[in-house]
C-alpha cells in the first residue's frame, strides 16, 4: 500500500508539473486514477515490444485514453522491463522511484513482495536521458494496429470456473448469493467466486500460492494470511479491483479459494446480477444462468494481477 501512496501523493511534497511512469505491464484501475492528478502523466506499457497487449486491456487503456484529459498512454517498441515513476518540473526531473512495482494495483499494494527506492540527484540526467529514449521508441495507444494486438491464451493461461456448487445447482447462501444468508454480516448482493481445488491443479499460475507473509488481522482480531489485490477486465469492458482471498491448502501450499471484488463486496453481485437481468437484492438460481447462456465464467491471466473475465454468450 505504501508504494501506491507514493505514486499518487509525491506531488504534495515536491513542486511538479508532469509524471512519467515506465512500467514493464500495466493494471487499467491505477492509470485511471491519474485523472486525479493536478497535471499531465504519461504511461509506456513496456513489454508491448515483445509481448503485445490483449484485446481486453488494450480495449481498457483506450477507453481510459478517450476519457481522461491530462493523461497520456504510450506503448513501447523496445521490449523494456523496467519500473520508473518519475516526476519533473519543466522537463527536468525533481523526484524519481525505481524497482520491481509495476503499475498496476497487485505491483502497488502487494506487501514486500515489490520494492520502490527513490534515485539520488546524480541519477537524474542520464534517467532522463534514459526515458526519453524509451518516449522516442514509442506509439501512442490510439496508433496500434491490429497486428500487435493478440489473443493468445494458452490452457495454463485461462480455466473455466463454475458458478454451481458441487450438487450442480447455485448455492443459497454462498458464491453468487452470499450476501443472501441473514446471518452473516454481509449485504443481500455480496458474492464471491469459487475457486476449486482442480481449478488450481490444473492452473496453478493463474492462482498464485498465498504469502505467508505478512500475517494480518481479520475484523475478529484473528490472524490472516495477506490477500492480493488483483484487477479484473470483463469481457464487456466493465473494469473492477477484486480480491484473491479466503486459504485452502494444496499439497501443502495455502492457496486462495474464492474471488471478490473490492473493496465493495456487493460490486460482483450487482455485475453479474445486471447481466443476468436478476433484479438487486435477490438471490440468483440456476435457470437464471440457463436462460442467459452460460453457467461458468472464463478467466484468462493477462499479466501479474491483471485477469479478463469472458462471461459472454
């Protein structure tokens, strides 16, 4: 958390009037919020000259591109893994944060798992040197042709998740309908998605292990294992922050069970309701999801913390 409460609040300690940030892979929710900004940000995504980009974030990042005034989106022709958060005044630049956080919100608030250290004054010139080179190898997101733009997702990359239990049917008052049991401190449309042993066996890079540290405490002052941060693109467009959270052990690793949104628990339920044409506030049944056409969603890993979610028909 510390690292994203760096990149959005330097500017009130130091005089600037521009934020360039260099990031080998990028999360849609954190170049959204440069829009916040009292003044112009430019963001490379860097690995676009090795990798390209997929469709659902390309489709993101242009979408934030066309709705954001002070904010400008570049993708690197030179393959470049590189993490530079740098802040200038009259193109020189006044502060500047390297390492291993990309920008994106796993990258940002991950604890330990990323680092982020400021460079000292004799850095500045030739880093300046260094991004400007990169700015001069690279192409606005609005100037990308189709080409580098892939759908690639191979088996290990994407699992199709059920939105039934194991007897086949939509629970009362877990998944989906969590929110639907009194007894919890929840709200009528909280939901969460499962995560089921095999999903894990089978795509164990698409969920990652837990950390087993740092240990948190839970609202019951328990302790609890760290849940990463995570960002979800729908196949629609729709963009949220999620959760991995909740452990269920693996051949001895811990590993998540279930997916939220977040930091709204209700979001995922109030999504996937409004796709389904469920009114809010009600339970979600079995012939809802047949009468839409599908009973599983499929998740694709598009970078580090960053997943497509295709629930299309």
């Amino acid at each position: 958390m510390i690292h994203q409460y760096c990149v959005f609040h330097v500017y009130e300690i130091h005089n600037t009037d521009e934020l360039f940030v260099l990031s080998g892979y990028l999360g849609p929710k954190p170049v959204a919020r440069l829009e916040e900004l009292p003044f112009n940000s430019k963001v490379i995504y860097g690995m676009y000259g090795s990798e390209g980009i997929k469709p659902s974030l390309h489709g993101s990042l242009l979408n934030i591109q066309n709705t954001v005034q002070n904010l400008n989106i570049f993708y690197s022709n030179l393959p470049v893994h590189s993490k530079c958060y740098v802040w200038r005044r009259n193109g020189e630049i006044i502060h500047a944060l390297i390492g291993s956080a990309n920008f994106s919100v796993n990258g940002l608030t991950t604890p330990f798992r990323e680092v982020l250290a400021e460079t000292t004054f004799d850095t500045f010139a030739p880093l300046n040197e260094y991004i400007r080179h990169i700015l001069n190898n690279s192409i606005s997101c609005l100037e990308v042709g189709m080409a580098r733009v892939v759908e690639t997702a191979t088996e290990s990359e994407s699992c199709l998740v059920t939105l039934l239990s194991r007897d086949g049917e939509v629970q009362n008052a877990a998944g989906l309908n969590w929110g639907q049991n009194p007894n919890n401190h929840t709200t009528p449309n909280d939901a969460y998605i499962a995560i089921r042993t095999f999903h894990i066996r089978a795509n164990s890079n698409i969920f990652p292990p837990k950390q087993l540290n740092p240990m948190e405490l839970d609202g019951r002052g328990r302790m609890q294992r760290h849940n990463d941060s995570i960002e979800i693109i729908w196949d629609d467009g729709v963009t949220m922050e999620g959760l991995l959270e909740g452990s269920q052990p693996i051949d001895d690793i811990i590993y998540p069970k279930q997916i939220s949104s977040f930091p709204v628990k209700a979001e995922l339920g109030e999504y996937i309701r409004q796709r389904l044409g469920v009114p809010s506030g009600q339970p979600v049944r079995k012939h809802h999801l047949q009468a839409y056409g599908r009973l599983d969603i499929e998740i694709s890993l598009l970078s580090d913390g960053v997943y497509k979610f295709d629930f299309s028909v």
